[in-house]
C-alpha cells in the first residue's frame, strides 16, 4: 500500500473564485500565497502545501475543457475533531 508522507501542491478548477476563496481563506484560514490574474490562477498557503485555484474561464482554466453542470454540485464535508467543528457544520459549495 502507498502511504502518503505529504502534498506539496493541488490544483482544483473552480467556477465562483470568490465563494471557494471565502471557504479556504474565512473558514480553513489559508492565505493567498500569490495571484496571477491574467491566467485565473490563485495559490493558496495551506501548511506546507499549496492550493492552486484555476478559474473554468481562465487562461489555465479553458485547457481542462468545459466546467461541470449544476447537476454536478459538490459537497464538501470536513471531518475535524469536535472541538474545531460541532459535528452538524457541513459546506455547500
């Protein structure tokens, strides 16, 4: 079995930037490392490991092909220990 020691970076394709910068930055309090608007490319501080989010609509964004559909929604529940989170505290993005 593969056993991850660490992530140096991840890269997610977004459509709304500024409703997943609110989540990552106001909730999970990473930092904005950097910003490279003429690509739609936004790194994230996450520990030692980085989150690069890729605007669907962006320079970088338009090579990964069409964005999902509303159909396709995610929903992103993070498990923390009680005491960061009450366990019925769940994000819809």
């Amino acid at each position: 079995m593969i056993q991850i020691r660490e992530i140096d970076h991840l890269v997610l394709r977004v459509i709304n930037l500024e409703t997943m910068l609110r989540f990552y930055r106001d909730v999970l309090g990473c930092k904005i490392e950097r910003a490279q608007e003429e690509l739609g490319l936004t790194q994230l501080r996450a520990g030692r490991s980085l989150i690069d989010m890729v605007t669907v609509d962006g320079k970088l964004g338009l090579l990964g092909g069409k964005p999902p559909g509303a159909e396709d929604e995610i929903w992103i529940i993070f498990v923390f220990a009680s005491s960061l989170l009450m366990p019925n505290q769940f994000t819809r993005i």
